[in-house]
C-alpha cells in the first residue's frame, strides 16, 4: 500500500509571527540535533537557517528563534519569507535520522486599495513553483452609491 504525507501548509498575513513544527525531533535529544533550512524555489540554493541548533550568522537571525520542541518561530514575516522550509534531525555521530520534516508557509499582503496578494508555492508536476497570485480585490462603494444602489 502506498502512504502519502501531505506537506504542512501555513498561511500568514506580513508582519504576524509563525511557528512552523518540525517533525521526526529524535527523543532524549535537544534542538542541537536540529537543522532548518529553506529555498524559496525548486531550483534555488538552500539557505541554513539554524544548524544543530544555532542560527545561521547569514539568516534572519534577528526574527528566528527555536522552541523547546525544534519548531521554527519567524517574527515580523516579510514577503521574502514565503517558500519550503525543512527541519532536518541529525544523530550525534552526524548522520540525519528519519525523513526530512517539509513545512510550507504562504504570505499573503494587503495593500491600501483592498488587494490582497498570496505569496505562495505550487507543486507542478513534482516540482515547488513560486507563484505570486492576486486573491481579491475589493472596492468599496461610497455612501451615496450605497443608499442610491
């Protein structure tokens, strides 16, 4: 029988925080065994956020942090922040133990005319796709359309 795990998904606005869990945490070990990374596209170099538990001096070292149990917390997200992040877990003698934990995280942004933007990956075909997709867009009528219409 074949088993197939969906990808976590989280959809948050720019500005809010996230905290995006990282499965397969190896039991009786702390987050020093933990490495996230993350690429905004398929094809794109991968950027170590926090290796074996430390955050990377080149990541958005200012707004991540690590919980108790490996999950990543982002702070303040921005556009840039929409892409697959993964947790890896690493025994003591280096070697990755279990599967890599994928989390993907959508943004979505709301500009002064009511247009909201999805920042978003799609999977095409076996393959991660950046997609920037506009969701709505609203207008708001006047009062005097409103009592007229």
């Amino acid at each position: 029988m074949l088993q197939f795990t969906a990808t976590p998904s989280f959809t948050v606005r720019v500005g809010d925080e996230v905290t995006l869990p990282c499965e397969h945490v190896i039991d009786g070990q702390k987050c020093n065994s933990s490495t996230w990374v993350f690429s905004e596209l398929e094809n794109t170099p991968i950027v170590v956020l926090i290796g074996r538990g430390r955050i990377a001096e080149n990541a958005k070292s200012d707004r991540l942090s690590v919980t108790e149990k490996c999950s990543l917390v982002i702070k303040n997200v921005t556009e840039e922040d929409a892409g697959l992040y993964t947790c890896r877990q690493f025994n003591k003698s280096g070697q990755q133990q279990g599967e890599d934990a994928l989390v993907e995280l959508s943004i979505v942004t709301r500009k002064k005319d009511e247009e909201v933007t999805l920042y978003r990956l799609k999977e095409v075909d076996g393959t991660f796709v950046f997609k920037k997709q506009l969701v709505q867009r609203l207008r708001r009528r006047s009062s005097r359309e409103r009592h007229d219409g």
